[in-house]
C-alpha cells in the first residue's frame, strides 16, 4: 500500500486520497484554529500561491489533539481560514495524527525522521511532511519551523515537477 491509496475525506466530508494529487509536491499540515502558531496559515497560503502554478498543493489536516485548539466544525473551520486567512489551498476533514485513533496516513507519515533522526508522534499543530511528486514522504519539518523557512523553501523547490 502507498500514501495514495489511503482513504481520506476533504472538510466537507467527501472521498478523497492523495492519488488526486499525483504528480505534484504536496506539504501537508496539521493545522489548528485556535494556536499560537495560527499566524502560519498566511505562510502556508503564500506557499500555495507562489508554487501551485509549478506542481505543488498545500493540504491542511485540522487535528483538535493539541489541547483542544481546534474545537469547530468544518464549516466553522472553513470559514475561519478563509476569512482570516484567505486560505485557497484544500483542508481535510478533522484527523487523529498521534495515540490509539491515529489516522492510517499518519501512521505512515510520522514513520519518517526530521532532520535530527526523530520519528514517531507528531509534536503539535503546524508540524509539515513533504511529499513527493511519486507519493514519497521526503522530509518532516517540526512545528516551530515557519512555512517560509530557507530549508521548508529549499525542499520543496527540490521536489517541483515543473
């Protein structure tokens, strides 16, 4: 089995997986409504605006696994982050990411080390896997790290089919 025969669902609750998007570099994200680190939506959607044209998707995942920061509803959540943000790029539904109701796409995800050798649980909201145009996980980046990083840029630009 690869990442994209992994049943997903978009926010609005329809089938979905990451086969549809085959062929592009695709950063997923497990965000939060209600986090100090919010403020990386407006990262996140510069991200999508400047590289979508050459191959690549922004995919938020909202998790409320993080103290509770994501409490709404998927409209609620749709409508937060494109009022606030302007959010263009494609959200799924509310996922488990860590513990006993992990979702099985991050029980691949979270397989893959960071930089410094570290798998396992993702930490909190806002932590990014690159994936590649062939459906590869290629690099995790924790929370802190800003969407607009050298080293989040730099992966991604490596990974552009375009």
């Amino acid at each position: 089995m690869t990442l994209y025969d992994i049943p997903l669902r978009t926010l609005s609750g329809e089938p979905t997986s990451l086969a549809e998007y085959r062929g592009r570099a695709v950063l997923l994200v497990n965000v939060a409504s209600q986090c100090g680190l919010t403020p990386q939506y407006a990262g996140l959607e510069r991200l999508q605006k400047s590289y979508a044209d050459r191959g690549f998707t922004v995919l938020g995942v909202p998790c409320n696994q993080f103290a509770g920061q994501e409490p709404g509803s998927a409209e609620e959540i749709g409508t937060f982050c494109s009022t606030t943000y302007g959010v263009t790029f494609p959200l799924l539904e509310k996922t488990e990411v860590n513990g006993e109701g992990r979702h099985p796409l991050y029980a691949e995800l979270t397989a893959l080390a960071d930089a410094d050798g570290e798998a396992g649980d993702v930490q909190w909201n806002f932590e990014k896997f690159l994936i590649s145009p062939t459906g590869e996980p290629v690099a995790r980046l924790r929370p802190g790290t800003d969407p607009e990083a050298a080293e989040l840029v730099a992966a991604i630009e490596a990974q552009l089919p375009v």
